[in-house]
C-alpha cells in the first residue's frame, strides 16, 4: 500500500485541529502526540522528495538552501508569531492556525507531487517504530527529571526504562529486513556526522532562543507580542542567507561553510553570555542576535547536502529520517540539559539570579558549538562523492 505524499500532511493538520479544540489536559497531550506523529511522516518525506528531484550538485545544494531557509525561519518565527497571536488571539490559535496552512498544503500537494514507491523495499515494524518511540520519550522524560533538581530516584528509573525499552527495540530490529535504524548508512561518514552535527546545532541555538526570550520577557518585562517582535530581524536575515548558503557550499565545499557558521553562532551566544542584569534589546541582545541568525543561515544547508550526497535515491528517505530526527531530537534534549545546567546555577528566584543562570547556559551551548568543530574536521573539502556501488544497489 502507497501513501500519497499530500496524505502525511493530513494527520498534522487534523492533530492540529483537534489540540486548539482540546477541553482536557488527556485531550491536549493525545493531540500533541499525533501532531508529532503527523510531523515525523511529513518532514522525512519532503526531505527525500527534494532530493531525488534533484541531482546531486549546483542545483540539489540551492534546494537544500531554500529547504534550510524554511526550517531556520520555521523555528525562529515561531518565537515571533506565538508571542503575537498568544497576545491577541489565545494560546489556541497557535494551532488552529495550522488548519488553514495545511488545507492549502495538501490542495497544492495533490496538484504538484506525485506518488511514488521504491520496489522491494520490506514494510517498516510498527513493534520497532513504538519500542523507538517509547525509549525516545523515556530519555527526553529522564532528562527532563534530572533537569528540575530534586527528582533523581523518579530520573533514574525512567533512565532504566529507556535502557530496558532500548534492548527491547535492538531484539526488535535484530532480524528485521528493513531497520528503522540502518547500520549500513550510519557506517557512511556523512551521515552520521551530519546528524550529530545537526543535533548540536538545533540544540545549542534552541536553548539559546530559549534563554533569550525568557530574558526579554522574565528579567527585563517586556510582552509576548514584543518578545516576538525582536526576533523579525533574525527571520530576515535568515531568509536572506540560508538560499545563498547552498551556492556557496557548491563553490567552496560544506566543511569550510559549516565551520564559518559554527564559529559566528559560537561568537553570538559568547556575546549573549556577557548580558547585564538589566540590559537592553538593542544594545545588549540584538547584535548577539545577527550573529546567531548569520551562523544558522550558513549552516544548516551544508549539513543536510554534506548528510545526503553519496547516497542512492532509495536511501534517501531513510537518510532524511535520520536527519530530521537528529535535529528534532537534539532541540529537545539540548533545551532540557542545558537548562538544568543553567538551573542549577541559579541560586535564587531575582533577575541577577536569572541573568547568572542564563549566562552559565548560554557558556555551555557556545562550548558544545566549540567542540563540535572535531566532527567538521573529517568532513571532505569538496563535500562531493561517487556513490558507492552496494548503496546503489538493492539489498
């Protein structure tokens, strides 16, 4: 059975609806559950989509820089515009405004995408996908526990729970013909080193987004809508950069690109490090800010061309998953350590107690961006490569 690539959209836009009509806390958490379900089949599936339609080179490398472009602002204007419509319309409206977008998206994807299926290609185990999903869940959970301070026996039996759930899942997949995780493909450099890549970067600068806007809003008092309003500049920025990052990534290679983006987002979490107990947006967070967004717009396109080149077009799904799974991942684990770090060296409830706390994390992401430079090292020059004949050819 085939799934038309407008159908995955589907399940986000209906979860959507239904976590903005949630009456009940059970209601509200079942809904966010399947909008995650909905953005796991939809972003692995446009992903693959760009890069099969594209051969490998000048013009893969300028999609992949659209696609960047669209993920950094993504994540960026949801600072902007959940701080506007919350102040105007209700937090609700966060997502029934997806309703609209997503009926739109599917009447466009029905007109412009056509189905497509890789023959011979086994079905994936829904007994594998679950035991990920649980162990998943389980070290974000454990985490999590860790991070509020005073939850250590509650955290370490859900870090034992992930580790049972892990072993299961291993046992689940050990005779499986299709893997949810390939060994074959993480063997290949690229990959793996893009996905790590990947996760420290979406889970350093969220974390840092995530200091910031409580800075603006817990220390210095400004509104949602105005905390929301001071990230316009960093999606303009991004928009106008992350398209230009693929061509460059063409004419100079990902590893020189990516260690240009790296070393500016270090810089601009280093200068937020240095912010006052009372400063202020323009003269204390805003250029701290540029620098993140020019460092977000240049990396993300070469990580996810330097992810993907080399592999067959079968694979490329599967190489999309990874990827995107990296990157959501680490967003959320990257929030949660590096704020029970920032916690924890919070010693009161002030604004200077704040500010400290903000600052010791914010020194923690630029030090993780610092020591992610060992894995761009090994990163080809040229990024480009011949596909290897055993990944071309069916297994």
């Amino acid at each position: 059975m085939s799934i038309e690539p407008g159908q995955l959209h589907t399940v986000f836009t209906l979860a959507s609806l239904a976590t903005g009509l949630a009456q009940a806390e059970w209601q509200l958490i079942s809904a966010r559950a399947a909008q995650g379900i909905g953005a796991a089949m939809v972003s692995p599936a446009a992903l693959s989509l760009l890069t099969t339609a594209f051969e490998e080179g000048a013009d893969r490398n300028r999609a992949l820089g659209y696609w960047a472009a669209v993920g950094s602002v993504g994540a960026v204007a949801g600072q902007l515009l959940g701080g506007v419509i919350t102040d105007l319309l209700g937090w609700r409206w966060i997502f029934l405004i997806n309703v609209p977008i997503g009926i739109v998206t599917l009447a466009l994807a029905r007109r412009r995408l056509q189905d497509s299926r890789v023959e011979g290609r086994p079905t994936l185990g829904m007994r594998g996908a679950a035991l990920l999903t649980i162990t998943l869940a389980l070290v974000t959970l454990s985490l999590t526990r860790f991070a509020e301070g005073g939850h250590t026996a509650q955290a370490a039996g859900l870090a034992g729970a992930a580790v049972i759930a892990g072993l299961l899942f291993r046992l689940a997949e050990r005779n499986h013909d299709a893997p949810l995780i390939d060994r074959r493909l993480l063997r290949r450099g690229s990959v793996a080193r893009a996905s790590a890549l990947l996760a420290i970067d979406a889970g350093a600068l969220g974390a840092t987004l995530f200091f910031t806007t409580l800075y603006l809003q817990v220390v210095l008092g400004h509104s949602p809508l105005a905390v929301g309003a001071a990230f316009a500049p960093i999606s303009f920025l991004i928009i106008l950069i992350s398209p230009r990052a693929g061509a460059l990534t063409t004419s100079y290679g990902p590893r020189l690109v990516i260690t240009i983006g790296f070393t500016m987002l270090a810089a601009g979490m280093l200068l937020l490090a240095r912010l006052p107990t009372y400063g202020t947006y323009l003269y204390d967070v805003l250029p701290a800010m540029l620098l993140l967004a020019v460092g977000s717009g240049l990396s993300y396109a070469p990580i996810f061309i330097s992810g993907t080149t080399g592999v067959a077009d079968r694979d490329q799904g599967i190489v999309s998953g990874f990827l995107n799974t990296a990157q959501e991942l680490g967003t959320a684990i990257g929030i949660v350590v590096l704020s029970g770090i920032a916690t924890a060296a919070t010693f009161g409830a002030d604004p200077a107690a704040l500010t400290t706390g903000y600052r010791v994390g914010l020194i923690t992401a630029a030090a993780a961006m610092a020591l992610s430079m060992i894995l761009i090292v090994a990163i080809p020059r040229s990024g480009t490569g011949r596909r290897a004949e055993h990944d071309a050819a069916p297994r």
